[in-house]
C-alpha cells in the first residue's frame, strides 16, 4: 500500500454509506489518510467544484468514468478497512504532480 493508490472501501455517513473509491495520501502504523473519489460533478456547486480535482487518466488509475477527487474531505481511517485489499489502480506521474499543485494552490486560498 503507498500513497497516490486507488482502493475500493466502504465509507458511512448518517444515513447510510456505500462502496466507493479512495486515494491514499498518507499512511501509518494503525491509520490511513485517504480522500473519497467520486464521478458526480456537473450538478455541483462552484464552491464544491473547486475543491474537486479532476483525474484526468482516469481509466488508466482503474477507475471506470471520469472521476474527481474530493479535497474538501480527507478521512482519517483505520487501516485495517483496506490492508488485504488489492489496489484497483494508481495515479499516473502526470495526474500525481497536477494534484500536488492542486493541493498547494488551494491550500494557501
């Protein structure tokens, strides 16, 4: 397991959850830092819009539709939800560095 993989876990809320995609960011001994992935995005508003990044070779981090990356949430979780899982895929270098300027632009908004 190492950051910038795709895991399929499942994440609850208040009324219910589902199976979803996930990015690592950081891991540790017992906790993982992971953002959800979603594919929903044109019904959105533009402040949400803005936190999302767009992954731009989708299909070859094994996602199955263009797919946005939610930086509004980052979940801390146990590790264990995902530890004998296979990744389903991994951002390519070029979507790994647009991402991490991403995330330093919108960091010092």
């Amino acid at each position: 397991m190492e950051p910038f993989e795709l895991f399929i876990t499942y994440l609850s809320w208040k009324s219910g959850g589902k199976s979803r995609p996930v990015l690592v960011l950081l891991l540790s001994e017992d906790t993982i830092s992971v953002y959800p992935v979603t594919t929903q995005y044109e019904n959105k508003s533009e402040s949400i819009k803005s936190r999302y990044f767009k992954i731009n070779d989708w299909l070859q981090a094994g996602l199955d539709k263009q797919s946005y990356i939610d930086t509004g949430i980052l979940l801390n979780l146990p590790i264990s939800i995902i530890k004998d899982k296979k990744p389903i895929g991994k951002l390519t270098i070029t979507d790994k560095k647009k991402f991490l300027a991403f995330l330093t632009k919108n960091q010092k908004q």
